[in-house]
C-alpha cells in the first residue's frame, strides 16, 4: 500500500437528517463517541466563515451543529479533525442534491492508511469502522456507501463520482465495505444481494444491505482480497465476467503498489517528489523510469589553480548582488518566497521548475536571460552558506566562481544549461552540482584531518 493513501469512509444518507430539529442527529454523535476509538477528533468546527472552532465534546458538538442550522447556508458542513498521526478529518454535509435525490452526507478521512495495517490493531480498527458505519446505516436510511483506499477508490472511480446518477443506478464496483441502498437492492434483486459471496452480508433498514468483502481492510491489495471484490461483483452483475474484472483489479493493484525505488543518490529526493506529485496511474512507470536513469556528472567545476581572479570594480559590491539581491529576486518573480537559502531549497526548486516547465518555456533566449543570473546565484549562495564557500565575482557571469575547498564551482554555468527544457532540469539539476561538491568538501575534509592526525602521532 502506498505510504500516502488515505481510509476514506464515505455514507451517503437520504432525506436531512435535522429536517424535524437537532435532535435527528443524536444517533450521529452517539454512534461517533461509541466506535471511533483512536480516531477521536480533538476539534469541531461549525461555521466556517465564522471561524467558530472549539475542542471535541458532545456539548461543543451541539453547539456547532445549532450555529450551523441556524445560519443554513448553501452547504452546510460540520468538520472534525484531528490534528496528530493518524490524521483524521471528518464532515457533514446536511444538505446535498445527489442525481436529484435529496441527502446528506458524512465523509471521514484517515492518513496514513498504514493505521489500519499495523498487525496487532488491524482486527480491532477495522472492526471499530464496520461498527460506526453499520451504526449510521442502522439508524439513518442511506441511499449508498463505502469505506475503503482512497487511491484505489479514484482509480476504481475514474469518471464517477459518489454524487452521480450512475452511481445509484447500479454497483460498478465492490469494496471492502459497502452500503447498497434500497433502490440498488430492488434493481439488483434482493434475494440477489442476500446471497452475496462475502464475509458479511447484513441486512439494513429500511431495505438496503450492507456487505463486507474480508474481516479486515488491511490486506485489500492482496490476491484473496481481490477476488473476494470480484466474486461479490459478478454474483451482484451477471452480465460480468470474473477474469475480466479480475484484470482490472489486478492492474488497479499494480498501480497501487509501491514499487522499490533505486534511483540515484545525489537526485533521489527530487525524483521521489516528482514521482508523488503524479497520478497514480503514471507512477509504476515512472518509477521504472527513474531506477534506469544516471544523470550526468556535474563538471561545472575547475580545480583551485586554474581559477579566475575577480575582475570586478567592487567586489564587495558585486557579492552582495550575489548573496542577497539576485536569490531574494528569484524566490519572488516565482513566488518562494518562503524558502531559505538551504541544501532542501535546491530540491523543491527543481521540483518547481520541473513541474511547471511548460509555463516557463525553458530555453527561450529571454527567459535565459533573467532567470539564468537569479537561479545562479541563489544555487552558489546555497553553496557558501553550507559548504564555507567563498564567491569570487567576474564581470561575465559565466565565469563567476564559488571557491569551495580545493575546487570552484561555476554555478551560473550549471543554471544556463538547467534551464533549457524539462528533462535539463533533471540532468543539470541544482541538487546535483551542490550533492558533488558537498560530497568533495567532506572527502578532502576527512583526507585533512587524517593528515593531520598522522602528523601530530609523529
């Protein structure tokens, strides 16, 4: 299971719940306090634009939901959180138009999924989920609902959504725990639906049926767990067939899975956010990618003696240009400015450029022209804070050097070609040039103090 997926709970309730007063959403709460265990939110918060947010409790609760009635406004929500690991988020939503039904709504998110996998608890969470979520259905008729991965969820969903008509009309696709409402049940024959091949199949009133695919949801991406979903889906759609929907799970499995990453040291931070900042389904190939791919070698450097001497009518002047003026110009023309002149910020700027190379129009001889002096200097500033660099300014930026150990570096050079397209980003990448000189600065470091160590023994 992927590291980032989220448990999401999503119970989709028919009519409004307050329609008759407060007092409709007791079940609700109580149901909430009952099972959510280790999950238990430490906020609630009423309306938004009121920014009225106060600790869990059921009398802050109330409070909440009567501002929120009373102020009744185009979605009216009620948000819990918790804030520390697990991170938990949960809403409802009192009104809602779902494929011209009326209903209401509660989601509840769960972060890291991992939570529901650690093996000592994984029987007891999920068993506490079923419990709330059976809870709600007992007391609430519920047109439809799930709980299950977030990431397998929107690729099971693609063009779906929760809130379209398609989705009540009848089951696309069976999770671990689902909610069939009495409208799913009639269509799809109820006799049907209660012969369901699953770990649990329960009856709900006022007509709809709630199933369970396995005792628990820690395993969902497993062989069992799969053709468990399967065998309920094509008992429920006969029109199916089990090797086709078997295929389609098995990829969503792939996808899902988080392939072992060997991609090269020096860039493998930046290329493990790019790889999370994809979709999901692009990620097994790019991972593929990565693990394949070498940059080249920053050569963007000359040894001490063939360095340059400043050239410059004041170079105190022309390094404070360097150390101040031209980074703090480019965190602001693309608006970083939080970033601080650390090693880290390398990395996220070349997951901006990166990300947004099709904005920049790299390569372009006028954007070269402004962006090649900022992103050099910020890139060399980084360099002298963290490797004890010193710059020796020049007239041509191009021969600009930042002098670290026994080695300059060239660092508007490395910038010209990184921002020439979207693949320099990567073969010349900031983190690059700054990993090779800081791996250097510590080996002539060590090969320093050994020498002299040995010279102090003699």
């Amino acid at each position: 299971m992927l590291v980032t997926d989220n448990f999401s709970v999503v119970f989709v309730g028919a009519g409004c719940p307050v329609a008759s007063g407060s007092t409709g959403m007791n079940s609700f709460i109580e149901a909430l306090e009952l099972n959510i265990g280790d999950l238990r939110p430490t906020t609630v918060e009423g309306v938004e634009r009121f920014e009225s947010k106060w600790p869990f409790s059921r009398e802050n609760f109330w409070t909440a939901l009567e501002q929120v009635v009373q102020t009744w406004e185009p979605r009216p929500n009620i948000f819990f959180e918790r804030s520390s690991s697990p991170h938990v988020r949960i809403s409802v939503n009192l009104k809602e138009n779902v494929a011209g039904l009326e209903a209401w709504n509660i989601g509840l998110a769960v972060e890291p999924f991992s939570h529901f996998e650690e093996p000592q608890h994984e029987s007891v969470r999920s068993r506490r989920v079923l419990d709330l979520v059976r809870a709600w259905a007992s007391w609430y008729p519920a047109h439809y609902g799930v709980a299950h991965s977030q990431a397998d969820l929107d690729l099971a969903q693609s063009e779906r959504t929760f809130y379209s008509a398609e989705t009540y009309e009848t089951v696309h696709d069976i999770y671990w725990l689902n909610i069939l409402g009495p409208e799913m049940v009639r269509r799809l024959g109820r006799e049907r639906v209660l012969s369901t091949p699953a770990y649990l199949v329960e009856p709900l009133p006022p007509g709809g049926v709630l199933l369970v695919t396995r005792p628990t949801v820690a395993d969902i991406l497993s062989e069992e767990a799969r053709l468990a979903q399967a065998r309920a889906l094509v008992h429920l759609r006969p029109d199916l067939h089990l090797e086709e929907v078997m295929a389609k799970l098995r990829e969503r499995s792939r996808v899902l899975a988080r392939e072992e990453r060997r991609f090269e040291p020096d860039v493998a931070d930046l290329l493990d956010r790019i790889v999370e900042s994809r979709p999901l389904v692009e990620r097994p190939r790019m991972v593929a990618e990565f693990n394949r791919y070498q940059s080249p070698d920053a050569d963007e450097w000359r040894p001490c003696e063939a360095a340059l001497s400043p050239d410059v009518e004041s170079p105190a002047r022309e390094m404070l240009r360097y150390r101040r003026e031209l980074p703090n110009r480019l965190l602001e023309k693309i608006n970083m400015t939080e970033l601080a002149l650390v090693p880290e910020a390398l990395v996220r700027l070349d997951l901006h450029f990166w990300t947004e190379a099709d904005d920049y129009a790299f390569g372009q001889p006028h954007l070269v022209r402004w962006l090649v002096p900022l992103t050099g200097a910020f890139l060399g500033e980084v360099m002298v804070r963290s490797l004890e660099g010193c710059w020796v300014p020049r007239k041509n930026l191009s021969e600009a050097q930042v002098l670290v150990g026994d080695r300059v570096y060239l660092p508007f050079v490395r910038a010209q070609r990184y921002l020439q397209s979207r693949q320099s980003i990567l073969d010349f990448s900031l983190t690059k040039l700054y990993r090779s000189a800081e791996r250097v600065a510590g080996a002539r470091g060590i090969q320093k103090r050994q020498r002299a160590s040995s010279r102090s023994r003699h």
